[in-house]
C-alpha cells in the first residue's frame, strides 16, 4: 500500500511539472520531444551498459556475491537508463543525478550494504536450520559446519580484489555409451 500510494503521489507531482514547464517554455510540444529524447538516450544507456550483466545477475538472485567491478560500475547507469525511459521530467533529474559519480559510489555502496545483508540473512537462515536439525537429533546444539561457513564467508570478502569470472577446475573426457545402429535393423520390413 505504501508503495502505491508513492506511486500515485510520483504521478500527480509528474503531471504537475510537465504542465508547468510546458506554460514555461510556451508548447506542450517540447515536453513530449524531450520524452521522445530522454526515452531514446535511457535505451541506449540500457543497451551499452547491461550488455554482461545478467550472468551476474543471475549469480546475486542466488545469493552469491559478485566482485566483478563491471556489474557494480554499470548497475547504477543502467538504473539511469530505466529512469530516463520513464515520462516525466522529475525522473529524468533523478537519472541526471545518479550518472554523477558521487551519486554513483553512494549507490554502489548501498547496493552492497544491501547484498551483503540479504548475504548475511540466507547464511543464517541456512546455519539455523542446520542447528535445528542439530538440535533435533540430540546433538550438542554445536553447528558442526559453522566453522566452515565462516571460512566460506572470509574467502568470499577477501574475493573482492580478484577476478571472480575465472573457474578453476579440471577438465577430463568423458565418452557417451552409444548404440551402433546396424543395417539388419533399419532394412528389416515392418
């Protein structure tokens, strides 16, 4: 409900600039060419910036934690460009105002804050549930994999000056069983 009613509020405000800056600079007319600019600039904005950013995407609705500098650079120009897409005049300064690069690092920082407390949240969630099945199968009430999430967790923080796109791993081949069709089978008649 609130979250409609900051909507509703957006819209009269929106509609409110518009027709004052439109008996400001004398036409409606300029108001709608300027949407048509500012939607195109937002697009293009989205196009260039979100062009590898759904891998890491996928990877934080997950819960895991990027540390590729790509994704925390283009989420706040990519945010720029869905509110430059948006009709209205008080977006648009919005957006103007998260391309600065003060603006920027203030919304990378709570993007982290915020991915780092959703982070937090699942571990426990996670740890919990572990001392709960702990708990019920008469255990110390110890969690017995505490240690090695903490350890996950400390790896994953000092992961930050790394690149996180490299897998390591080893590779080996692997033959599929395969059935040979013989020629006896396919001109047997039916």
């Amino acid at each position: 409900m609130k979250l409609f009613l900051i909507v509703l509020i957006g819209l009269v405000l929106e509609v409110f600039v518009w027709i004052g800056v439109g008996d400001l600079v004398g036409s409606m007319w300029y108001v709608f060419f300027w949407f048509i600019a500012a939607f195109v600039i937002g697009l293009n904005l989205i196009r260039k910036y979100s062009a590898g950013v759904m891998p890491q995407m996928q990877q934080m609705q997950m819960g895991q934690m990027s540390a590729d500098p790509a994704l925390s650079n283009n989420l706040p120009k990519i945010f720029a460009g869905f509110l430059l897409m948006i009709p209205g005049l008080i977006s648009d300064v919005l957006a103007l105002l998260v391309m600065i690069p003060a603006v920027q690092n203030a919304f990378k920082a709570a993007m982290m804050k915020a991915m780092m407390k959703r982070q937090q949240a699942m571990m426990n969630q996670m740890m919990g549930g572990m001392m709960g099945d702990m708990n019920g199968m008469g255990g110390a009430g110890q969690n017995p994999f505490a240690d090695l999430m903490r350890q996950m967790q400390d790896m994953q923080n000092q992961q930050g000056g790394r690149d996180s796109s490299i897998i390591d791993g080893e590779a080996r081949e692997i033959t599929p069983d395969a059935k040979k069709i013989e020629m006896k089978d396919v001109n047997q008649p039916k």
